[in-house]
C-alpha cells in the first residue's frame, strides 16, 4: 500500500506502508521505521522525527506516522505520543505498557508514589493509575489502558523544580529507561502524602515488602519535605522496623529532632478512633499501630 505526497509541480516522496524514499536518484533506506518501533515500545514523535531524519514538524512525519496507524503498526496514546503495536498483535484491543506510557506524556514526568513502588516492585496491590509527578498542570488523562494522574511536586528545601530531579533515579522497561523516585524519596514522598499511596492501611501493606532503605538518604528527603506529622509517622514505622532494616539509632534520633512538639493527627487518623504512637507525638490509625489487618 502506499500514497505520494506532492507540491503543485513535483512529487516529493513515495511512502509505502513504513518506509519511504525520495523520488530522485538519491536512494534512501526502506527499512527505516521497522527498527524505530521494535526498539521503542512507545516513542513521541520528535524521537520518530530523528530516526528519519526529519525535524518534528514535517507533514512527510504526520503522514508516515498516519499511514503506520492506518496499518496498525502503532497506536496513538496521546497527541505526539504513541506506542508500537507488537508484530501479530492487533491494535485494537491492544494496550501499551502503561508505566512506560504514562512517562512519555509529559517530557519532565517522574513516576512517583504509588506508581513508583509498584516499578520498585514493593507495592502491595497494583493500580490501573499512574502517578507521574511534574511542573505542569496537575489533573488526570484517560489513555487506553490506564489513567494518568500528574500530581505537582511536593514541598522541597531547593523549591519546587529541585523536587523533578532530587532522588530520581531510571529503571528499565521494555529496554527504554523510565525515570522514577528512589525508593527513600518514594517513601518520603508517600507519609508527606499518604492518600497517594491509597491510604494508611495499604502504605503499610506495601512497606512489609521493603527490606532495605538508604536511612540516611531518607532522613533528607524527609526533611525536605517539612511535614512534622509525616515525620512522627515514619519515625514510627522505621523504629518497629529498625532491625529488619539495620536503621542507626541516630537516624531515628535525627527523625526525633523533626517530629511534632506536640500530639498530632497523621495518616489520616481521626479524633476518637486513632492511637498513639507512643515515642512520635502523632495519633494514627489505630489498625497502623496494632496491624491488625490482612497479612500480619
């Protein structure tokens, strides 16, 4: 199958079903965009762009990339993102790794919270959401597979583009590096905002899975992040923890240092119904303190 593309006196390419050549004596590579796609499960267009050798917004580009679509080769997951559709796999029906996906949709994304023990592969249950921080418009994006939640950084010492790059670290997925938080931000990041990790309960679930952390590197990100009560909650954790998790007794008196002067409510704990932390000055969930609940 192919289709030309032409000005008022000249046609300029013939394009057939992914590869393409110009119409002179300049011979061009056919086997162009096969290679791209088995080494890019997902890509945006200006990536597809270099790999032919053209700028970003070339019409030659939007029509190879319509003519792929048409073909079934690729599947758009959003505008200038899209994900290579396996060799016999059918593209309706067919859904890209969304992990790997939900990364390419802004270029400053990070995975974080939830999302990020789930890569890190420490999450208790997996979610169909995909949490990506980044500078951009927070808000959510439906995709084929999977919703997308970009949430604004959190609170940082170094301000708010620090929090993009501080304690990120890449991992491998499907041979492409996904940028995502380190395991100590990660955990940071969850007791600053425990509802993103689905609640007390399941955060808790999760950290059984985790059996090592980097204290130190914690303790910073911890105290980046200047939530007290967060604090007395994850001193908690790491003091029941300490054995398991060779945590220094200084660390946990450094954490001390940082924990609220007073009683206060953490984790989503609620007058009448939470406990205290004895040590940590923060009332939670009871269940937190007792582990009552499935799996202990």
């Amino acid at each position: 199958m192919i289709f030309v593309i032409y000005n008022d006196r000249h046609i300029l390419y013939i394009v057939y079903s992914g590869y393409y050549e110009l119409n002179d004596d300049t011979a061009m590579p056919r086997l162009i965009s096969a290679p791209f796609f088995s080494e890019h499960p997902v890509f945006r267009r200006a990536e597809y762009a270099a790999a032919v050798g053209r700028q970003p917004g070339d019409k030659v580009v939007t029509a190879m990339l319509a003519q792929h679509l048409k073909a079934g080769n690729i599947q758009r997951i959003a505008r200038e993102v899209f994900a290579s559709v396996p060799q016999h796999a059918k593209a309706r029906g067919w859904t890209a790794d969304r992990f790997l996906a939900a990364s390419r949709l802004r270029p400053d994304g990070v995975v974080a919270y939830h999302s990020a023990l789930e890569l890190h592969g420490y999450a208790y249950s997996e979610w169909n959401e995909v949490q990506v921080v980044t500078a951009g418009e927070p808000g959510t994006y439906k995709a084929t597979g999977f919703v997308c939640r970009f949430v604004n950084p959190p609170r940082g010492s170094s301000g708010p583009q620090s929090t993009l790059v501080d304690g990120v670290t890449t991992v491998d997925r499907l041979g492409l590096d996904v940028r995502v938080t380190t395991v100590e931000r990660t955990i940071a990041d969850l007791f600053d905002r425990h509802e993103l990790a689905g609640g007390a309960e399941e955060l808790f679930n999760s950290l059984d899975l985790v059996m090592r952390v980097d204290a130190d590197a914690l303790v910073q990100h911890t105290r980046a992040r200047g939530n007290a009560a967060a604090t007395g909650a994850l001193g908690f954790w790491l003091e029941r923890e300490r054995e398991q998790l060779a945590v220094p007794e200084r660390v946990l008196g450094e954490l001390r240092t940082l924990a609220p002067a007073g009683l206060r409510y953490a984790l989503g704990a609620k007058p009448g119904s939470g406990k205290t932390a004895k040590g940590w000055n923060v009332i939670l969930p009871a269940d937190v303190v007792e582990r009552r609940f499935e799996g202990l």
